[in-house]
C-alpha cells in the first residue's frame, strides 16, 4: 500500500514519524513537494471548471457559483476519458 500526502505538520510529527516506523512492512509513504500543481490531477479539474463553468460567472449569491461549480465537477466526473486525461497529465500512468 502506498500513502502519498502533503506537507502538513502533523504528517511530519514526531508520534507520526514512529508510528510509520512499526508500519514500514505494509506501507510506503510518498510525501508530494510543497506545491507541485502538475503531479496534482485534482488541479487539473479545478483548472477545468474555472476556465468553463466558473469562466466570466458574476454570481450576485456564493449559491450560484457552488452550484456552477457542480454543474463542472459532475460535467467532469462523467466523462471517463476527460477524468483519465488530467491523470494523463501528470506524466505518469497508473
């Protein structure tokens, strides 16, 4: 099993570092750079939206842009090969 996080304090902790430790037989930690937008698909999407969806959208209510913002997510999340692409994206294969 592979664990890939951020570089959250408390993922850097002492207790965190030791329990790890007892883990090492089962789990592989990867820790992503501190901001590495191109190995990040969900950057991607969020790219996505706001450049369709969210694009000129002058909400008068935040209600309005959550829901333009799931009209995006959903526009997205249905589409198999546009999901795939922002994986694609990063570079690697799964």
């Amino acid at each position: 099993m592979m664990l890939i996080w951020d570089g959250l304090s408390a993922h850097r902790s002492k207790d965190m570092k030791a329990w790890l430790a007892t883990q090492r037989h089962w789990l592989a930690v990867e820790r992503l750079p501190a901001y590495a937008p191109e190995l990040n698909p969900v950057e991607q999407v969020w790219g996505n939206v706001k450049a369709t969806e969210l694009a000129n959208l002058c909400p008068d209510i935040i209600d309005q842009a959550h829901a333009a913002a799931a009209i995006g997510l959903e526009r997205i999340g249905s589409s198999y090969q546009l999901c795939f692409s922002f994986l694609d994206h990063r570079g690697r294969r799964l």
